[in-house]
C-alpha cells in the first residue's frame, strides 16, 4: 500500500510516497520517473545523522547473464542516489544529469541488499558535483561521481 507522504523540508521531493508494508516500509520512493520504477524500485530515506541512504533488493531481473547484477542496473541506481544524495542542495527544484561516471569494483548477487551513500563535494549553484558508493550487502560495488545541473523555473 502507498500513501503520499508530506516532502522533508529541503528534501528535493515533492512528490515522493511512502511504502506502508514490505521490506522498505517507511522508506520513500518518487513515482514520478517510471523508468526507475520499472528498474528498481529504488528507495531513500534520511538517516539518524542527516545523510541520505537509497536502497533496493537485488533480484533475478537485475542479473546479467553471468548471474550478477548489470552494471547498467547498477548505473541507473547511482543515478537515483545522486538526487537524494544532493536533496539538500536542490531544495525543490528540478535537475538533470550531466555527467555520471562509475568505477566497478564488485559483484552484486541476486538477493543482495543494494545501498548508496555519498555526499555533495561541491553546491551553492546551478551546478552540484556529487561522489557516492554503492554496496551489495555491505561490500563495495561501484564507487560514482555525477554533475547535477539545476533547471531553470519556467
């Protein structure tokens, strides 16, 4: 069941629901891109200290033929952590990718427990550089970095 969930202040997501039940209850998700729908669903939500964290569950649909997930699926969900990463700096503006590059470093088996955590390296404009991390059950899988560029209102 979803509800829709009243935006954090500064989080970057005015239209973000809320899982009420499954593994990421209480986590919110932004159904307004269905192509990360369709690939994740990808979660985020704020941690104790004020960092975001996003999360999915790896599952066969993820994998590539060698039984591990694709590094295109890992991408995609660099690309979702970048957002939630800079939801602070972007307040409630909209933006768009400029650059993504990712490093692989390990393999994600089905099943696995997919995290992201970064941080902002550079904000305070039209332009936000941000670096992140994202882990199979704890272990490194891709390490990113990604230029968001804010959109002009209008």
């Amino acid at each position: 069941m979803k509800e829709t969930a009243s935006p954090e202040p500064g989080d970057g997501y005015a239209h973000s629901e809320v899982a009420s039940e499954g593994e990421f209850a209480g986590w919110s998700y932004w159904p307004g891109d269905p192509y990360e729908q369709r690939s994740g669903p990808f979660y985020r939500r704020r941690e104790a200290g004020g960092d975001h964290v996003c999360a999915f569950r790896a599952e066969e649909r993820h994998m590539n033929g060698a039984g591990f997930m694709h590094g295109g699926c890992l991408m995609t969900f660099a690309d979702f952590a970048l957002f939630a990463i800079a939801a602070d700096e972007l307040g409630e503006d909209n933006a768009v990718t400029v650059n993504l590059s990712g490093d692989f470093l390990g393999a994600v088996p089905s099943g696995a427990l997919v995290e992201a955590r970064g941080e902002v390296t550079r904000g305070g404009g039209k332009t936000i550089f941000v670096r992140g991390l994202v882990t199979g059950d704890g272990k490194p899988a891709l390490s990113f970095t990604g230029i968001i560029r804010r959109l002009a209102a209008g």
